[in-house]
C-alpha cells in the first residue's frame, strides 16, 4: 500500500476491482480481463447523471409563479444555451443540411466526456479507499481506451454516413488525382482517416493525463519533503505547493470543458468532411 502512494501514477492508473481470467492475445497480457474498475464505476456514474439527474435539473423553473412556470431554471438555461452553441456554431457551418441528423450525437459526446472529467477531479480516489476499502474515482478519459473508443466510434459514424450520405462521392474522394496516382492517394488517404481518429483519442487522453500527474506530482512532493527532512521543512513547502495545486485546479476545470469541447468540435468537423464530400465534389467542378 505506501508503494503505490508512493507512485503519483497510482492517482490516475485504473485500478481494477473485479477481473475474470482471459486470453486474448496482446490485449490480456497478463491472462485477465477487467470486468470493473475505478474508472468504468466513473464512467458509470456519469451515464446515471446524464439520463437521470440530468433530465430532473433540466424540468426545474425559476419559479411556481405563473410566469416563471414557462422560464428554465439557471441549469436549464445554460445547457439550451450550450446546445443553442453548438447547433448555431459548430454543427451548422459544418454539417450543413445533415446538422439535426447528427445533433443529438454531438450534445451526448460533449456533456458525457465533460461530465466525465468534472467528477475526475473529485478526490474520490483519495477518500473512497479510506471509507470502503475499495479503490474508486479517477478520471476515464485519462484512459486511453476509453478516449480510443469514442474517437472509433466517431470514426465508424464518419465511413458509415459517408457511404450512406456520398455513395461512391465518398469512394472517389479515396482515389483523387490522375490513373496512375490513385493507389498512392488510396493509401494516403486511408491513413489520413486513421490519424483522425488517433488524433481524436490521443488529445483528449493525453491532455486529461497530464494534468492530473502533474497534481499528482506536486502533492506528492509535500510527503517526500516532510519524510526526508522534517515535518517543518514539509510543512514550509506545503504553502507554495498547496497554492500551486489551486491554481492547477482551476487550470484543470477550464481543460475539462475546454478538451470536451475540441473533442466535440472535431468529431463534428470530421462527420461533415464525411458527409459533404459530395458537396465538395460538386464545387470543385
């Protein structure tokens, strides 16, 4: 146990908490599978927040008067204005005439991923040992599974409604060019869509985990300080850093919207590079 507090990366390392003996290739390297973990409780959580405390917050009023019956309440208000945002800013310009067709998907992918890295910055992974034994919180998108597998299923939505939107549009825009320039330009673009969607998993994860190693960092110097020289000396560095992690903290909350909305605004734009190809087709001639 002082091991792994000892190591900042036991704060964002997913931790399983039941597992079943597994064999599948490189993807069980050590012969199990992780049926539940910190992470996927936190992920969990934050799908019951979306479909049930989400919806009761959105049905509140200002009031019981007779007009504020009709008037959202202050969370209502900024979600419609979030939604409003996204379907005026980001899905509109680029999505165009497929804009409500996939609006839906878009709202789901910004507040599931934002609701995600608001409770990864609750200390639950800290108090919950403590309380239950049991190691939950953490920050799932940390994960670079979890953020793999959003970023695929954006990637499967983009070939998809590409083919089902452009038809063979979306099948030549793989082969542009001159005859004898097409199988190149097949392999090419065939990796450009593959790096879309390492780009859309390696941001989000990447930026999610080095905050939080970071905190992590910082904290941890505190307890190598008053162990190695003193409680005084320890105490004397607590000030800076605690206030250090404070302003981290605050970094890190706009970093949770801030990354749930570039991840949001990318999925957008690469659905409407998909769905539009034909568009683009029309106006190049």
């Amino acid at each position: 146990m002082q091991a792994a507090s000892d190591n900042p990366l036991s704060h964002v390392l997913p931790h399983p908490l039941v597992t079943r003996d597994a064999d599948f290739g490189f993807l069980t390297q050590d012969g199990v599978i992780t049926m539940l973990s910190d992470q996927i409780v936190m992920m969990i959580l934050a799908a019951v927040l979306l479909c049930v405390v989400f919806p009761v917050l959105m049905r509140k009023r200002q009031d019981s008067s007779e007009i504020g019956r009709m008037v959202p309440g202050k969370f209502a208000s900024f979600v419609e204005m979030v939604c409003e945002y996204f379907r005026k800013e980001v899905a509109e310009p680029h999505l165009g005439a497929y804009a409500d067709k996939f609006i839906k998907y878009i709202w789901s992918v910004f507040f599931f991923i934002l609701t995600m890295n608001l409770l990864g910055m609750l200390p639950l992974g800290t108090v919950m040992p403590v309380l239950t034994g049991l190691h939950v919180g953490g920050t799932p998108t940390g994960n670079v599974w979890v953020t793999a597998t959003l970023a695929i299923l954006t990637g499967i939505l983009m070939v998809f409604n590409g083919l089902r939107y452009g038809g063979k549009a979306y099948l030549a825009h793989f082969m542009p060019g001159p005859i004898y320039l097409k199988p190149l330009m097949l392999v090419v673009e065939v990796l450009g869509l593959i790096a879309k969607i390492f780009a859309l998993a390696v941001r989000l994860f990447a930026n999610m985990l080095a905050g939080h190693v970071l905190l992590a960092v910082l904290l941890m110097m505190i307890l190598q300080a008053g162990s190695a020289l003193g409680t005084g000396i320890g105490l004397g560095m607590a000030i800076p850093i605690v206030a250090g992690s404070v302003a981290l903290n605050m970094l890190e909350i706009f970093v949770a919207f801030l990354q749930a909305f570039i991840f949001t605004y990318l999925t957008t734009l690469f659905i409407g590079m998909s769905v539009n190809v034909h568009h683009d087709e029309a106006a190049a001639h």
